[in-house]
C-alpha cells in the first residue's frame, strides 16, 4: 500500500466525503443483516406444529436479540394468524431491504466524485510535471512511452482506484458485521470456517504477486507500441516513398504479438482469482453444512434449525466480498505496476529549477556573455570553453558542420540545458540566478521545423503571449509577410492549422512561426536555420520577414546557407563544440580558414 501514498494523499483532501461514504456503507450493510436476522423468529413462528406456544415453553435461541421480535410476531399470530404475520415480515423485509440499497447507491453516488476528482489531480500533475521538465530529457525518452504513462498507466491506476475506495472500505465492514453476527450465532461454527478461509487467501496472494511482473511488462509492450503509431504517422510520406510500409508493419506486428502473449498471461493469472474463491467457498460450504446439520440432528444446546438456515444466509452474503477482495488484490498488483511507472515520471529530478530569491530580469540593456562555457551529455562533450560577447543590438551568426554544437549552445542561453561548465550573463547576471520565465520572456525563437499546434492561426499567434488584439495581431502578421495568404483562407484567423500544421505549407507555416515571434517583440532572437527547409520562393518571402523581425534585436543566427549571414557583425565559426575562428566575413574570408572553405564549397560570390 505504500505504492499508493500519492493517491492516499489525494484522499485526504475529501475527510469528509470518505466518512459519509464510510457511513452509508455501514447502515447498507445493518439493514442487510436486519432483514436476515428477521428471518429466525419468522421461520420458527411459521413451522412450529403448536402455532399458539406459551413464551416459556418458547424454543431457546442463541440469538438473543431476535427473541424481541420472535415475541412480537407469536402475539400477531395468536390474535390474527400466520397468513397476517407472513405478511408483516415480507413489507418489514421490503423496507429493509430498499433501505439497504438506497445507502448502497447513496455511497457509490459520493463515491464516484472522489474517485474522479483523484484522478483529475494526478493528470495534471502528470501532465505539470511533464510541462516542467528539460528538453534533454524528452531526447532521451521515448514519446510512445510517455503517451502510455499518461494514458493507458492512467486507466489501470483508474481501477485499482475504484477497488481500494470501493472494495477495501465496503467489503471488509461487510464481512466483519456479518462474521460478527455468525460468531454470535454458532462461535464454533464460525471458528471452522476461519481456519479454512486463509487457506484459499494464501493461494490467490500467490498468484497475484506474479501478476504485477506480467503487467509491467503489457505497459512496456503498450509504450512501444504507440511509440511505432506515432513514428508511421508522422512518417507516412516517407514509408509510401521508399515502399517502406510491409517493413513497418513488421515492427508493428512483432510489438502486437509480444503484447498479445503478455496479455494473455496476464489475463489468466487474473482470472483465476474468482473460480478459486468461488472452489474454496464452495468447499467451506460444505463443511458448514455437515458439522452445523449434526450440530441440529443432534437437538443439543441452542442451535436449531431455523438458526442454522440463518447462519447459512449470513455465510452467503460474505462470499461475495471475499470473491471481490481477491479480484481486487490482482487488479492492486495490476495498477501498482501502472503507478509505478506514472510514479517514475512523477519523481524524475528537474535539473533545470529556479533557485529561491531568484533575481528578475525585467529588460535586457547590455549584452549577454559566455564565459568558458562548456556542456556535455553524460561523459560526451559537446561544447567546451567558449568565450563570447554579445553586445545589444548586434547580429551574432554560428556556423560550422552538422554535430558542432551549434543549436546546443543557442539552446544554452535560454536555459533549455543548463552549462556543465563556466556561465552564462545577461546583462552580468548568471542566468541560473535569474526568473526563469523573466529570462524567457526576452527570447523569441524561430526554429528550422516550424512548430505549430492543431488549433486556429489567430490562437498558434497568439501563444504565449496573451492579451493580444486583432490589430496586433494582424500587424504582426503583416510584418511576417503572412496577413496576404492567412485572409485567403475560408476562415481567415481562424483557420485550424491542423496536426503539426499540416493544413499550411512549409512556407506559411514559417511564417506564422515568425508572427508569433514579432508579436511578442522580444529584444533577444534565436533564428536556427530558420529558411533552410524551404524553396526559393518561399526562401525568399520568408527571408524578408525575417529580416523585418530583425530590426532592432539582438539576434543570434544559426545558418548553413552561407549567403544568408554575410551582414553578421560578428561570425562565430565551430568546430567540434569549440570556436575554430571568428570575425567578419571579410575577416573570416582573408583567413583562408574553414569558413573560406565552406563558402567555396557553397559558391557564395
């Protein structure tokens, strides 16, 4: 149960619901048990041979307090007849019995807001948590994966929410009042039936702890597996173009066959708990029946046949818990593994944090600076003692071969990693001193693959920065060269972008891109290879856009198109993760170095 801690917490913010539910499942279960306890006096009534008995001579019973209502019915029937008290005790068992299921319902009904407010607080901090954490991490993981923990891990823990509410609350107090009350009945009786239940318990604990092993592995299976969905979605074109689609479904179905012989394990371990109790019960049965039937034939001490068929309906009505405790405990061992994992997630340490008083950075002013800045991916280096300025206002451009370190160290400076060496100023503040979100907010960044979300142009604009009109917006627009194209469409603004904005070309898409970095004006812009996945044409609009973004910024520009940086002010040239050269173009061209060689390669003139 210490799995369950997160979700234990959960719960103690609803005291007061769970002691209602608690409640009605308590007077559930007493009017259950009253409707059989009335039983005993009835049936003695009803098939004395002497219907009229003096009280004195009355049977003896172990039940004590039924003897109140035994006395009750025998006066109905000594001034009317059977017939009149038959008929009391069938409306006082329909009374009882609707009283019954009206706090049975009563509880389910406080229950499922519980139940559902639980597992509303765990995706969100599931889906915060995720929010919070660093890119690198996100490299490292697989998508599928995550998708799995967030949905299919969701479900399992759903039910193994329901059984420990539900089921470890009501089923116990079911059977501790109605063992209670067979104690009471036939102590010897009930204390047979004990040493034969736990040997059943004992077997099905067995079982299910394997369970939990077989489902760990079907979650795993289930992460691959959406892993390749999604890989064969964002990758059809390529799959049709290479006629790549029967190697695909290979993995595919290699993945569904492991996951279906996981599952089909899984499964038969699961449903073994019911026809096992089921057996066992089946079992206790009978031996109750035989030492309670010689207990009657026998005619010694209390226990007569009307308790006896009495006891027989208090056993019946513990069965059934006991069938539900042991599904419970493999649906337990099933969704502990499914917490597990969400839990794994939950606990992964955010290396990207923001230290208590952080300073706040309200505008930039100055410049930013790398100081010997040096970062690595575990044990491998990927940038190592960098030193550069960053005057405000100026133009830095990065070049260099693909595996440099170039989108690495542009992704230093707004913290998506954090330095593993030496340290980042702006505007002499080391940046893991300052607000996050300060340092942010003076940032905009126009990648290589525009990333636009499945929702309206007007709102993928827009993101981020809120508060923004439609006259901004559609300056911003103007300024990136798109207000022309997005009023052609059916819906203007409005326009849903589609999947990863598929619904635009790559062009258009750049272009919103760049939008939504003009409209929220930052005074810092990263600009990786922003033009470098489009046709000349669109190269070209996009480009100017471009351009008018960079007016007045500060702009760090990633670019293998060479032509595109020769009004830098300043060219860092990198080569394997440290600055080989820099300086002009001009400069950079007198040196005869690597930057002359990769213009020649390109044949910028």
């Amino acid at each position: 149960m210490k799995k369950f801690s997160r979700i234990f917490k959960y719960l103690s913010a609803h005291k007061g619901q769970t002691g209602l539910y608690f409640l009605c499942n308590l007077l559930g279960i007493l009017f259950g048990l009253m409707s059989f306890t009335m039983l005993v006096p009835v049936l003695r009534i009803l098939f004395e041979a002497d219907s009229v008995i003096p009280a004195s001579t009355a049977p003896a019973s172990s039940l004590n307090f039924p003897q109140q209502i035994f006395g009750f019915f025998r006066d109905i029937v000594q001034r009317e007849d059977k017939s009149t008290a038959l008929a009391y005790v069938c409306i006082a068992v329909i009374i009882f019995t609707v009283l019954k299921n009206f706090f049975l319902y009563l509880s389910l009904y406080i229950l499922n807001p519980i139940r559902s407010a639980i597992l509303r607080k765990l995706r969100n901090d599931l889906f915060a948590k995720t929010l919070s954490l660093p890119i690198g991490f996100f490299s490292e993981e697989r998508k599928g994966d995550l998708i799995s923990r967030m949905t299919n891990d969701m479900t399992e823990v759903d039910i193994s929410v329901i059984n420990i509410l539900e089921v470890f609350i009501r089923e116990p107090l079911t059977i501790l009042i109605y063992l209670g009350a067979m104690v009471y009945t036939n102590y010897q009786l009930t204390l047979i039936m004990l040493l034969v239940l736990p040997i059943s318990g004992l077997i099905i604990g067995r079982i299910s702890k394997s369970l939990k092993k077989s489902s760990n592995a079907m979650q795993e299976q289930l992460g691959h597996m959406l892993g390749v969905i999604d890989e064969t979605l964002v990758g059809m074109r390529v799959l049709k173009a290479f006629n790549a689609e029967g190697h695909q479904h290979l993995r595919f179905t290699k993945l569904n066959n492991k996951l279906f012989r996981v599952r089909n394990s899984m499964i038969a371990r699961r449903e073994i708990a019911s026809p096992l109790s089921e057996t066992f019960g089946v079992i206790t049965v009978a031996i109750i029946l035989w030492i309670g039937g010689r207990q009657v034939f026998a005619g010694t001490g209390s226990f007569d046949g009307a308790a006896f068929i009495v006891y027989i309906g208090f056993f019946t009505q513990i069965i059934a818990p006991f069938k539900n405790l042991s599904s419970a405990f493999y649906n337990v061992q099933k969704g502990s593994s499914a917490l597990e994992r969400i839990e794994q997630l939950l606990n992964v340490e955010n290396t990207i944090t923001e230290i208590p008083n952080a300073k706040p950075l309200p505008a930039f002013s100055d410049s930013i600076v790398l100081k010997n800045v040096s970062f690595a991916y575990g044990e491998k280096q990927i940038l190592n003692g960098i030193n550069l300025e960053i005057k405000k206002g100026t133009t830095v451009a990065l070049v260099g071969a693909s595996g440099a370190g170039k989108s690495t160290l542009v992704d230093l400076v707004p913290r998506f990693h954090d330095v593993t060496g030496g340290e980042i100023l702006v505007d002499g503040i080391n940046i893991k001193e300052c607000k996050i979100g300060d340092l942010r907010k003076l940032i905009g960044v126009v990648s290589q693959d525009p990333i636009l979300f499945n929702d309206t142009i007007y709102n993928n604009i827009t993101l981020g920065t809120g508060g923004a009109t439609q006259e901004h917006v559609e300056e911003a627009a103007r300024i990136a060269n798109a207000d022309k194209f997005i009023k052609q469409k059916p819906e203007g603004y409005q326009t849903t972008a589609g999947d990863r904005g598929v619904r635009l070309s790559g062009g258009e898409r750049q272009r919103v891109t760049i939008a939504r970095a003009i409209l929220k004006n930052p005074p810092i812009l990263i600009l990786d290879e922003a033009t470098s996945s489009l046709d000349t044409e669109s190269e070209r609009i996009v480009q100017d856009a471009i351009n008018n973004l960079m007016q007045n910024r500060t702009c760090i520009v990633i670019a293998h198109r060479l032509s595109t940086v020769q009004h830098a002010d300043e060219i860092i040239v990198l080569d394997k993760g440290s600055i080989a050269e820099r300086g002009t173009h001009a400069e950079l061209l007198g040196k005869g170095g690597i930057y002359k060689r990769l213009v020649d390669m390109q044949q910028v003139k």
